[in-house]
C-alpha cells in the first residue's frame, strides 16, 4: 500500500513539472520578438556621392646616412697608432690608422739583397752564355730568379703602403672597435666612417598612399628632436615589394644643414599635403559592417537590401573613402540594420 502511494505521488509530482515548462514555453515564445518577413523593415539610408577631401599624409622613419663604411686593414698586423677618435671629421685620404710594417721592411731589404745577387749573375752569365762557357739555359735561369726577386720587391712595396689607411671619402668616425696594439687582419673593422653631409630618410607607405609620393617630388622632413627645422627631401625610390604589414618602403634624399645637426639615427616625420582634388566616393562608418577578413555594405535595390562587399581606400575620421564596391547614386543603410540581412525587403527613408 504504501508503494502504491509513492508510486502515485512520483507521478503527480512529474505532471506538475511538465505542466509547468510547458507553460514557461509558451511564456518565452510570446515575449519573443519576430521579425514580419512579409512587411519590409524600416531603415534610414544614403545616396552615395562623390566628395573632395585634402589629406595630411604624415609618415614617420629615420634619418641615416649617405655612405657608411667600417675601416678594416688590407693586411694583418699589430695597430701601432690611430689618428681618428669618434665625433672626428674626415677627409678623403687622410690617415686614420697605421700597422706596423716593420717585418715588411725587413723582408724588403733582404728581397733587396737578392736582386743585387741576381744582377750581378744576369751580367756574368750573359758574357759567360755569349762565349759559349755556359749554356743558355743557366743565363734564362738567372734572368727568371731576377724577374722573381722584382716582383716579390713590387709586392712588399705594395703591402707596405697598405701599413698606412687612409679615409675613403669625407665623413665622420662614428665608431672605434679597438685600440692601439690590439692585432688587426682583414676584414675586422678598427673604425667606421659615416657620412652624412647628404642623409636619406626612409619610411613605410600604403598601397594607396604610393600615388602620392613619385619619385623626383620634393616632400619637406621634420626631425623629431629639431622641430623647427624643416628640410626638402627628394623621393629617390618606392619599393616594389611591401612587408608583413603590406607597407612599401619609400626613401627620400636630403641635404644636411651647416654643422650637420640632423644625425644619423634620428628619427623625423614627414608631412606630404595631398591635394585630392579628384572627388572620391564616401561612405559613413555606421553602413560598414566587417567580418574581420573583408568590409560590405547594404545597398537598397528594388526594395531589397543587398550585401555587397567593398574595398576601403583609406579613412577620413567617421568617413571610409572607397576604392571599389559602389557607385555614385547608389543607395546605402546607414541605419535599422539590425534586422537586415540579405535579401530583405526594406523601406528607407532618404538622406540626399
């Protein structure tokens, strides 16, 4: 009996809890708001038209120098002097380092010493081979040893020359990398030298900001540091190929003042005025919607909304200016459209 009771009650109780969601689904049905596909939805909506816009193309980069070049020696040996410190101003050919050309010195003299060897057996050999005392081929031989000796003189001579380095063009030393009786060998720097009586100035520009700066323009350079000075650089090159951030390196040319006060390393920005006078087609912001990857708009066609996918050229504070996607007279939403999608009718009411 009192299994039966229990049994009753379970029942009861999951009637009641069926009864109930029953009703709360009724209840949140009803407070769902349904769009009416059969009525058009209301939105507000814009003429597409073309407008004029001056743009301050402001692109920041750093200032580096013309020619920059770090000093090794041609040969190896221990540095006995150097002639230039850091901040040093250069001339082309003046001397900045010396090695120690001792040994070299001495190998001459003995080289010296052979060739007078060989001389004196060129001429005894000579007179020896005319009158048939010795074979020809011993006076050939000593010729060859004279010939070598010459050459090994011309070489030392040269390697000697070379115990002195001089500047390969005007400049300033910017660097020193060792010191006096440290051992120098080729290709290890002792000094570097930068010039930068003429700078180039480089920065990244937008595909669509390339058009702007052709080459030959003159567009003026503010570095950072030296606000109120302003300087004309020449565009000598836009790059052909973008970075990671689809940026095209441009680079100008300039002329450093008196005193080089720009230096190398120095940053500076650019103000380009771009005047477009070509009127280009505007959208305001609230019409772009974007899925991460790619921005559309809805324009207005035959009473439907249809979703169209644009390209953005650059934007104007609250205002994209389009490269392609729309045309002049089309019809955009810019408002209402949260229940928009693809396809729906709408009734719009116009912004001219």
């Amino acid at each position: 009996m009192k299994k039966t009771g229990t049994i009753i009650i379970i029942v009861l109780l999951t009637a009641i809890v069926v009864i109930q969601l029953t009703k709360n689904k009724k209840t949140a049905a009803s407070d769902v708001f349904v769009v009416d596909s059969t009525q058009p939805v209301q939105v507000n909506a814009e003429i597409i038209k073309r407008r004029s816009f001056v743009t301050d193309l402001m692109k920041t980069g750093v200032f580096e120098p013309n020619r920059e070049v770090k000093i090794s020696p041609d040969i190896q040996g221990r540095i006995t002097q150097i002639t230039a410190e850091p901040g040093d101003e250069v001339k082309k050919g003046e001397i900045l380092f010396r090695i120690d050309e001792t040994m070299l010195k001495l190998q001459l003299a003995a080289v010296l010493v052979q060739i007078k060897s060989a001389q004196t057996d060129v001429a005894r050999y000579k007179v020896l081979a005319e009158a048939d005392a010795v074979q020809g081929i011993q006076y050939e031989k000593a010729l060859s040893q004279l010939d070598a000796a010459k050459a090994q003189e011309a070489l030392l001579i040269e390697q000697i020359s070379r115990t002195v380095v001089k500047a390969p063009f005007d400049g300033i030393v910017t660097a020193r990398f060792t010191e006096e009786g440290a051992f120098a060998s080729p290709g290890i720097p002792v000094l570097q030298i930068s010039d930068i009586s003429l700078l180039r100035f480089t920065f990244h520009a937008g595909e669509h900001e390339l058009a702007a700066f052709k080459t030959g323009s003159i567009v003026p350079i503010r570095p950072t540091s030296l606000p109120d000075l302003t300087l004309d650089g020449k565009v000598i090159l836009t790059g052909s190929k973008a970075n990671g951030a689809n940026g095209f390196p441009v680079q100008l040319e300039l002329r450093n003042p008196a005193g080089h006060p720009v230096k190398a390393g120095m940053s500076g920005r650019t103000v380009f005025n771009e005047n477009d006078t070509a009127k280009v087609i505007a959208v305001p912001s609230q019409a772009i919607r974007t899925s991460g990857v790619s921005y559309t708009v809805y324009k207005i066609e035959n009473g439907r909304a249809v979703e169209t996918t644009i390209l953005i050229e650059r934007w104007e504070g609250e205002t994209a200016l389009i490269r392609s996607g729309l045309s002049e007279g089309e019809i955009v939403i810019t408002g209402g459209l949260i229940n928009i999608q693809n396809g729906s009718r709408v009734q719009s009411t116009t912004k001219q």
